[in-house]
C-alpha cells in the first residue's frame, strides 16, 4: 500500500480544510517546498497536490509552487489536481513536473473531454477523482453535490480504461474521525482492476492497518499528518 501525503495549496502556502469549507482554512507551513522535503527525507515517495486557489477558479493557478517542488525534489512522484479544466491546464501541470493528473469535475460534467485526455496521455497518467457526499459525486471545490451515482460512475469509467481512482469522502474529510472502510472494501470488491486511492478522515496507524487489509492501493493522509496524530515515524513501516 502506497502512502501519499497532502499538500493543498491557498496562495502558495501549504493548508487543510474541513471538508472542503474554505472558512476552514489552517495554514500550516508558508513553504510547500519544505513540507515536500520533510516528506521525501522521511522516505516518502508519492505526494499528492491539490491547487485549491485552481479549483475554486477551474483554471490552474499554483503551477509554479508544482515546477519548484519537482525542480529541487526531482524523484518525489506527483500527482496533482484542482483547476484541471483546459487542454492547457493540463499542459502545463505536466510540463511543471506532475506524473498524474487527478481530474474529477471534467470528468463529471465533461465526459468527452476527460476520455480524450485519458486517450492522449494513458491509464497510468490519467486518475478519475470520485469525490462523494452520501454517496453521490461532488464537484468545484465539493460546492456543488450532483446526482451521479458514486458506484455508477466509477464503473462508467472503468468499463472506459480508467486505472486510478481516488475516493475522497467529503463528510470525514479533514474530521480525522476514520476512513470510510466500509465504502472502500465495497469499491475494491466490485471493482479489483481498479487502483483505489483512499482519502478522508484517516485518524490513526490503526486507519493505515485497516485500509491495508482491505486491499487500497494507496492511502491519502493529510490533517492526521500535520497534527501529528500520525508521525513520520509511524509511517515508516509502511514505506
């Protein structure tokens, strides 16, 4: 099981939420960079950064904090999400050294447009975002619930090529009050070809053991991290 920290960027500093509501902002590093060094000197290897300034925009914005990140950590594995709405957003996340690109809002109210980007760049690129409130897909920062089902869109993708999902459950995210493990054991038994990255509400190593167990790709951690409910050093075995 992969362990993939947080980075959510507002004005190009490293902060949290609590599911999703932006008043809820706590700024915990004013570099990004230095929490990414802290991350890749503790044997970390995969990051995950979400642009939130691009998100609430729909346009990329915290591209630059993305190039200085890969540019000093240049084997730290990115994947990097929010704001991801234009042929040319996607362009320059990439070219800013991201690996992956996690794409939920086009993919949602776009269809076409998120198909042709996994077309273009591949299955191992390309992760479908499927952020759920009660289980239905959110979208825009999480301001907008749709109707979409969350199990019929994950297997709409996957009949699609889809490889990588990341499952973020907004109620528990940033409550450090445990994972969703009942919904994550249902995505990986329906759905075993799929890559499940968990995220949400991880509290404890004890979340770390459970999600293992049930077989997720990665996990997620962002507040239980910056809190020190869970240290660097507890995420040594799993590294």
């Amino acid at each position: 099981m992969h362990i993939i920290p947080a980075i959510d960027i507002i004005e190009g500093k490293c902060v949290r939420l609590t599911q999703g509501h932006y008043t809820t902002k706590v700024i915990y590093d004013e570099s990004p960079l230095d929490v990414a060094l802290r991350l890749y000197d503790a044997g970390v290897q995969r990051v995950h950064i979400v642009d939130l300034d691009g998100a609430r925009a729909k346009r990329i914005i915290n591209y630059r904090v993305l190039e200085q990140i890969t540019r000093h950590v240049e084997s730290l594995h990115i994947d990097f999400g929010g704001g991801l709405h234009s042929d040319d957003d996607v362009r320059i996340a990439l070219e800013c050294g991201a690996r992956q690109i996690t794409i939920g809002s086009v993919a949602a109210h776009y269809p076409q447009r998120f198909l042709s980007w996994l077309a273009r760049y591949g299955s191992e690129t390309v992760i479908l975002a499927a952020d759920a409130r009660n289980e239905r897909i959110a979208v825009h920062s999480w301001e907008e619930t749709t109707e979409i089902a969350l199990m019929d869109f994950l297997a709409g993708y996957a009949e699609r090529g889809v490889r990588y999902v990341l499952c973020t459950d907004i109620d528990r995210d940033g409550t450090m009050q445990g994972s969703s493990h009942a919904l994550y054991r249902q995505i990986c038994q329906q759905f075993p070809e799929i890559h499940l990255l968990a995220s949400g509400g991880v509290a404890s190593v004890r979340d770390l053991e459970q999600l293992e167990e049930i077989g997720v790709w990665g996990v997620v951690i962002g507040k239980a991290l910056y809190e020190g409910a869970i240290t660097l050093a507890d995420l040594k075995p799993f590294l």
